[in-house]
C-alpha cells in the first residue's frame, strides 16, 4: 500500500472512531480496508494509536488489530454476497452496517483508557451468542472474473454458453468463449450444480471444482479442491475424470464422495453405486459399493476398506455425522460449515466421536451436544474463534 493510501487509512479512522466521518468517506474506508493488507492496516491503527500515547502490550495490539481487521473483511464479504442478482451486476450499499462496524472498532480503542489494566486472555473477549449454519452460498470465477451467486437459490444449470438457477433464472450468459470456469463455495456455504453432461454434484463448504469450456465435448475432467458428491452421467466415449492433487477417479457413470481438503492428510473417496478407479502414486485400485479409497498425502500409500457410504455423505442429506471421527476431524468440519476459527486452550484429548446432527441447527446445539455427551467445553468469542476444552482439565474457558 502506498504512503497516499496509508495517511488516508490513518485519517479516516481517527475520523470514524470520533464519530466524525461521512456516508461517503465511510465508503471509502471500506474500499480502502478492503484492498489493504493486515500490515498496512496494523500500521495505520497504531499510528493512530501513538498519537493518544497508548501503552498496551504488543502482543495484545496486534492480536486486536488482526481481529479488527478480518472483522471488518469479513463483513465487507458478507454485504457483497447479500447484493442484487448477478445479472444486474449492481452492489448494495454498505452504509446500512456503519453502527455495527463502529463497535468493532470502538472495542479495539476502548482500551486506550486502561493503561494499568490488566490485558485479558484471547479466551475472554466478549462471547458471541450464536451463529447460525451455513447455507447455499458461492462464487463462479469465469476466466478470472468473479461472478456473485444468489444465496437464496439451492443450485446452477450449467449450459454450453450460459449458466441458469435452477428455477429458471439466468445467472450468467455468453460463457462460450470462456476458457476455464471455477465455482466456490466459502466456509458457511455449499452449492448444487448440475453439468453440461447432465452429471450433479454437491459442493461442500470451504471447496471449488474447475474445468475448461470444453467440457461434455473433448472430455468431461474436473479439478477438486475440498468436498464435493457426484452423480455422474453415463458416457461410453467420454469418462468422468475427477482430480485431487495427485489422486485421479476415473468412472463412467456412478455416484461417489471425495473429500480432499488441504488440511486433512487423508483423501477419502467413497463409492455409493457402480464402480471407479482411483489411482495414485503409480497405484491403481477399482472400488465396489461402500468402499472407500485411503490416499495418505503424507506416505503417497493408497489403501482400502469397507464403510457405511450414507454415513460419508451424510453433509449432503444435510446431517453432520460423527461417527469414528477423532474430535479434531469433527472441529475442522464444524469450523468449515458454521465459519469459526478453532482454538484449544489445552492438550487435545484422544476422544473418537459418535452421533448425528441436523447441519441446520445453530452453533450453540452443538456445543452443548459437546458438552453433555462428551465433557467438552466450549466457548464462542466476538471475532469467530471457538475455544475447545476438555472439562476434565478443570480449567475454565
């Protein structure tokens, strides 16, 4: 960010926390926090800070300016996916959250005042009462421009040139020279699709497909990262190819899971009917019904083992199940649906999981189902961290 930009930033604030700033300038700063790094912002927040001669401690400040700064990020993000339809390409205005963006910011410079005060633990900042589960929510990416879908809509028709809703709405129109399309789903959302070949698939939360226009015509492979639920589409001449990486699943027509999020070091590929090869580091293997495929990222060792297919792609029925999950698997799946930064505040204990959840239920639910059943306790804060402790420790959160 250049020195131009980093006064303006500097000057905007002081004027937004004194309460001074215009429905105009308030745009602006959101324009200009936007497009700003977190080091250009922690710049300019603690310029302001110096000028008032505060004295916190550095670690705190720059956890606080972190915070304050995906906050705001985060709800720039949330105005433009709640904007007009993509087809009007016209974005609401951000004035109508100015209240609610001002107590984040207060909440970092309420404590110029407490010098001598004794900073709190991350763990203490003001609790968020709740957050509500994900939804139908992404993002189309066509040649590199980022196209908004409708978030009331449950999925997309994609066409040879054009992209419809799938209750008729046209989304997007006159794709046809397009060379490559990606489709998004953040954490908190997921998203139906049906292909060009007719084949659907189920974009979990936190995941993207990608794959060249031509599509159903040359070849019909497709580039995964996260989760996503197939039903393919017979096609004698032209097999469905899947990638992930270094793991490929080539089928013709079948219905199958893969999960291959980068934060997990197993790729599972779960087959529910007809059969697909996966290969892998030189290795092959065709799996049967309730089969599931191991692909260590780690070791590069592909493996095998029976399992109950519905349990692993319950997420699509809309059931969060737990069964045989370790309690960090079951976190990093509830921190991509409901959005939440995970943090333990001590030993992770060796805990395997079990039940099963209706993906609609807020947050809370689910911490108490942690609680009663598991002797988990968890606590929500302002800025999206969930902090996870086992009861036993006796340590309060």
């Amino acid at each position: 960010m250049n020195d131009t930009n980093k006064e303006r930033i500097t000057f905007l604030l002081n004027r937004h926390i004194n309460d001074k700033v215009s429905k105009s300038e308030f745009e602006e700063l959101l324009h200009l926090v936007d497009t700003c790094d977190d080091a250009s912002f922690g710049a300019s927040v603690r310029e302001i800070i110096d000028q008032n001669t505060a004295e916190l401690p550095t670690e705190f400040v720059d956890n606080r300016i972190s915070s304050v700064h995906a906050n705001l990020r985060r709800r720039i993000a949330l105005d433009i996916q709640e904007a007009e339809p993509i087809a009007q390409r016209r974005i609401k205005p951000l004035w109508y959250w100015a209240a609610a963006a001002s107590l984040i910011l207060a909440g970092f410079f309420t404590y110029q005042g407490l010098q001598q005060a004794e900073v709190p633990e991350l763990a203490q900042l003001a609790p968020l009462d709740d957050i509500e589960p994900g939804s139908n929510k992404a993002t189309i990416i066509i040649d590199g421009e980022e196209h908004l879908l409708k978030d009331g809509e449950h999925g997309l028709i994609i066409g040879d040139n054009s992209i419809s809703y799938q209750d008729g709405d046209v989304a997007l129109a006159g794709i046809q020279s397009s060379k490559t399309i990606r489709i998004v789903t953040p954490y908190g959302g997921q998203y139906n699709l049906e292909l060009s070949d007719g084949s659907k698939v189920w974009l979990n939360a936190g995941s993207e497909i990608s794959y060249q226009t031509d599509f159903a015509k040359q070849n019909r492979t497709i580039n995964l990262k996260g989760e996503a639920y197939f039903e393919v589409q017979k096609n004698k001449n032209l097999p469905f190819i899947v990638r992930t990486g270094e793991q490929e699943i080539r089928v013709l027509g079948t219905e199958f899971n893969i999960n291959a999020y980068s934060d997990e070091k197993i790729i599972k590929t779960t087959l529910k009917g007809g059969s697909l090869r996966v290969s892998a580091n030189e290795q092959q293997m065709v799996l049967k019904p309730n089969q599931q495929a191991l692909f260590n990222t780690s070791s590069n060792a592909l493996a095998t083992r029976s399992v109950d297919a519905d349990a692993a792609i319950a997420w699509k029925e809309g059931i969060i199940d737990l069964h045989g999950m370790s309690l960090q698997e079951c976190m990093r799946n509830i921190s991509r649906w409901y959005d939440v930064e995970i943090v333990y505040q001590n030993d992770i204990p060796s805990i395997e999981m079990g039940g099963r959840m209706s993906r609609g239920l807020k947050l809370s639910t689910f911490q108490k189902f942690l609680e009663n059943n598991f002797n988990i306790q968890t606590k929500l804060t302002a800025d999206r961290k969930l902090t996870v402790a086992y009861a036993n420790n006796k340590q309060p959160i």
